[in-house]
C-alpha cells in the first residue's frame, strides 16, 4: 500500500532512550572581548559584530573588511594587518550571543531537557524542567548520546562547515537539531534525517524544536536515516584518505 511505513519505533526504544533532548556543552555568556581595546579599532570590532549578527551568516573577516571597506580603508595596508588578523574577536562574539540566545530560548520552551557541561550552576533557574550531570568525558557523552532521542547542536558562527556532533550523534541513534550550515544542507537532508533552523527566525527554530521533540517516531526516522548516511561516508576510515590528501596539498 502506498505510504505504508514498514516501520515504527519499537516500544523499547523508550526504554532505551528516555533522555528526550540532550544539550552537551558548557554555559557561555556574551562575551565582546574588544571592551578594553582603545582607539578606533573598538568601533570597528562593534560594528563588524553589529553586521554579523544581522546576517544568517557572514564569515569574521568578511564582517570585518566590509566594515573596513566601507569607510575607505586600504585593506592591502600593511597597517591594518594587525587588526584583520584579530577577525577572531568577532567571531567569538558571535558565537557566545548566539548560543546564549539559542539557550534562552529552549529554556523558555520549557522543554525537558538533560544538561552536560562546566558552568550551569548559576544557570538551572533558568530551566524549569531540567537534569543536570556537569561535565562529563567523552565515553559518559557517548553513552548519553545513545540513551537520547534528539541532541540539540549550534554552530553558532561557522556556518560553511561542521560540528563533529551531528555525526556522533548520528553514529549513537540519536537525531540532531542544529542551526543552518551550508555544509550540513549537503551531506544530510533536511527534513529527513537532520532538522535545522535559522537563527534569524529563532522564534520559528523553537517551534520547530518542540514539534520535533514530541514526535519520537520522527527522530527515530531521522536518526536511523542519518546514522545510513554517516557510515556510508563519514566515519574515520572513509575520509581519511581525503584528510591525508587535503594535508599533502598544504604541504606543497
């Protein structure tokens, strides 16, 4: 029969993995790491971040040099090299105002959530249904990976390129929900075995969060999908020829 599903979440799988939404990572405030530099560079570094954040996504020193650009300055001038070169310093703002957003928000969510990471203690207020186990190595993660339904992941401000969580997570059955990266709309079908969000619609990100949340046959369909596709071609054996070519090149 047409759009007969020849599966469904076995009623072990619950039992299996009661952990509804994992969040594995440290609590980080905003952090604009310019305040103590002095002279005009501070601007700069301001409103580059300012434009970064009005952006899906823009890489740092294209934020950067825009900001440079747009006020006549020479970016070929070895005197600005200094200052392109500390790009980083928005790009780490970035990062902690987003995952800090994206925190408050599943918080007010109100889903349940198991928590893992350094610096929460001051932060569980914030969460009214929440399980808290600090930080934990990395066998702990895989094992809390693998008694998980969905684990929560943001890039924050790479958004090319890729988490090694969405994989690992993959690899333990569990389904991801991260933000949008042009890498992840490649290599995973959204909407099939990953679902992703954009932070310029985090309002809409959490919507979709909690549909995922409360629909534990569409993770298991994601994450069975997704782990396919990581063994099929993103563990270690399969690309390490590629990682040992990439560093040949960079070699020459």
């Amino acid at each position: 029969m047409a759009g007969l599903r020849l599966y469904v979440v076995p009623a072990s799988v619950r039992d299996r993995r009661p952990i509804g939404v994992l969040w594995s990572g440290g609590f980080q405030t905003p952090d604009l790491p310019w305040r103590d530099v002095e002279g005009p560079a501070r601007q700069l570094y301001q409103d580059a971040f300012d434009l970064a954040v009005s952006w899906e996504w823009i890489a740092p020193l294209e934020a950067l040099d825009t900001v440079l650009a747009s006020r006549g300055i020479d970016l070929g001038d070895p005197a600005m090299s200094p200052l392109r070169e500390a790009a980083g310093l928005i790009d780490v703002a970035v990062r902690s105002t987003r995952r800090f957003a994206f925190l408050e928000a599943v918080a007010q969510s109100g889903l349940p959530l198991h928590i893992c990471g350094v610096g929460w203690e001051s932060q569980l207020h914030r969460f009214g249904n929440a399980t808290y186990e600090g930080a934990v190595d990395m066998t702990r993660m895989v094992e809390l990976m693998r008694r998980s339904r969905l684990v929560l992941n943001t890039n924050g401000n790479f958004g090319a390129g890729s988490h090694e969580r969405p994989f690992s997570a993959s690899l333990a059955g569990a389904a991801t929900f991260s933000d949008v990266s042009r890498y992840y709309t490649q290599v995973f079908e959204p909407g099939a075995n990953i679902e992703l969000f954009r932070w310029k619609d985090l309002a809409g990100g959490m919507e979709q969060l909690t549909s995922l949340a409360a629909d534990p046959q569409r993770c298991f369909d994601y994450a069975r999908s997704a782990k396919a596709m990581t063994l099929a071609g993103h563990t270690w054996d399969r690309q390490i020829d590629q990682i040992l070519q990439a560093g040949e090149a960079v070699r020459r």
